[in-house]
C-alpha cells in the first residue's frame, strides 16, 4: 500500500513535468524562505506495526529553484522534533529524537497554486532522550538509537503569492536502532514564506 503510494506520486510527479507546457513567467526564479509546523511522529516495524506518536515541531529554511513554469527542485535545512511512544498498562516508554534532516524535494504544479511533491532526505540526530520501558518494546541498556536517517518524502500544498501551505508524510528507511526494523514516520503540516 504505502509502496503503490509512493510510486503513484512519484509517477504522477513526472509525468506532470514533462507532459505540462513551460513558459518563461516561472522559469528560472528562485525563491528562498522560512517554513516551520507541525510534526506527528512515531515508528513502525517490520509488520506494520506502529508505536503511538509524539507531537513536536519543524523549522528551517528551503530554496525553491523553478526549472518551467510547472517543476522546481526544493533543497531544504529542518529542524525536526521526532521520535514515539508506547504506552502499556503499566509503563509508558517515550524516545524523544531530534535531527537536522536535509530533504530535496521535487515539485511539479498541477495548477498555478496547487502543487504535489517527492524526494529522498537525509537526517543527522542532534538530541536524545529516553523515559522508561515496557516490555512490548524491548531496547537493550546498551543499545543507542542510530545517529543517521534516510528516507522518501511525499505530500501537497498550496503556494499562493509568497505563501506556502503544505503537509508532508517522510517514510523513514533507516533504522531508529541497530540491527532492528523500527523505522520513523512523521506526518507535517507546514507553512513556508518567501523572503
């Protein structure tokens, strides 16, 4: 399911770009900004299984390079709050997990506003913290959640003059700790503004 999601927006993506007539109105603009929102994390396993998520928040800057009237390549620099939560009868087991995560995005514009994206990113931890346990997720004392991340963005907005309105979903391909297949999922609903 999230495989087919994923190919279907990457497909759609550049099948919009090339199929879409270009003019010069957008074509070799730049436009650099600030975006920050809302994040919704958490970490799934190799079975679907999904961990219940932890609130925080994104903030950064990004570049949008117009290469047509209809396709930009975004490169940006966040902030982002993740990590999850599990919580049992008993015990309550929180990883608060902080990157600066650097996603390159491509967009192609369906309409003058309306646009969908996708890209790979990257992501570097930069915080850690830990509370508790519970025996659904059984984390070694020794063990330390991977210091690097990769993953696929997907999502979809509205650009309107300067104003960027959007939500985003990063599929994390890295595992959140050595030798397992928790990977992160973060849901963001954003706001960028051109400079």
């Amino acid at each position: 399911m999230i495989k087919n999601i994923i190919i279907s927006s990457v497909l759609v993506l550049f099948a919009t770009t090339f199929t879409v007539a270009q003019n010069t109105e957008r074509n070799n603009t730049l436009n650099i900004g600030i975006k920050g929102g809302y994040n919704l994390a958490s970490v799934t396993d190799e079975d679907g299984n999904e961990t219940d998520s932890r609130s925080g928040f994104q903030a950064g800057f990004y570049a949008e390079n117009f290469i047509g009237e209809h396709f930009s390549i975004q490169p940006e620099v966040l902030f982002s709050q993740q990590g999850f939560k599990v919580e049992s009868n008993n015990s309550t087991y929180t990883l608060k997990r902080d990157y600066i995560n650097v996603p390159i995005m491509l967009k192609g514009y369906l309409a003058d506003s309306f646009f969908i994206e996708a890209g790979p990113q990257i992501g570097i931890a930069v915080s850690k913290e830990e509370s508790l346990e519970t025996s659904w997720f059984n984390i070694e004392e020794d063990s330390e959640p991977e210091a690097f991340d990769w993953g696929i963005n997907v999502g979809t907005g509205l650009k309107l003059n300067a104003t960027t309105i959007g939500v985003r979903y990063n599929f994390g391909m890295g595992d959140v700790y050595e030798d397992t297949d928790f990977k992160n999922r973060v849901l963001q609903v954003y706001v960028g503004l051109d400079f």
